[in-house]
C-alpha cells in the first residue's frame, strides 16, 4: 500500500488547480469535468469540486491509498470491524475505489486502477 494522492475538495477546484500549478511549476490534468489532477513527485493532487450542498469540514483532509486489490482491502477492513459506508465502486477515470473515515473524521480512500 502507498500514499498514492491527496484530495482537496472546493468550490472553486478551477483556482486552486491554477494556484498549484504556479506553486509547483507543472501542469494539471483536467481527467473528467471538474476533477484535475497534479503530480508530484510520487504523490498527486486531486482537485475536484462541492456544491454548497455539501459539508466538507474545513479541519479535515483527503487521503488516497493505492493498493493491489481493493476488494480484497475492503473484506479486509470490513472482517477487522472497521464501518465503511458504501462497498467499492469504479469511476469513469478508471479507478475501484471505497472509503473509510477516521475518528476525526479524515476521509481515507482505497483506490485500484482497472484501466488499460
């Protein structure tokens, strides 16, 4: 398992992502409306965006977890009684993915690539 991205989730993703491409000197990927990414190093910004509809404590964060088998991690967490709210689910850029939170409320994604 490695610390594949962070995700910084906003209003305004579009401002944030020009801001981080001026701080790191790189360019960021638009990989479906809304959602940019930027690499760094090996590490990946994730820019996506929240209507005012949704509450995204401001004292908490993203973390995104690259693994071999995310089903697999799943059964794993669930067997160790750990409380996920929804089983894995594919999005269109590719990835399987499930989310757990911890007691502060960070948000912990378990992601696998299923592209190509």
């Amino acid at each position: 398992m490695k610390l594949r991205c962070i995700n910084i989730v906003s209003q305004a993703p579009a401002d944030l992502t020009a801001f981080y491409e001026k701080v790191f000197a790189a360019k960021a990927t638009e990989l479906v409306p809304g959602r940019w990414e930027l690499k760094i190093g090996d590490v990946t910004l994730v820019f996506t965006y929240t209507s005012g509809n949704v509450v995204v404590p401001a004292d908490t964060c993203g973390l995104e977890f690259e693994v071999e088998n995310v089903d697999g991690e799943y059964e794993r967490m669930l067997s160790a009684g750990i409380e996920i709210s929804a089983a894995p689910v594919t999005y269109p850029w590719k990835w399987r993915a499930f989310a757990v939170n911890d007691p502060d409320g960070n948000n912990l994604d378990f992601v696998q690539y299923v592209g190509e």
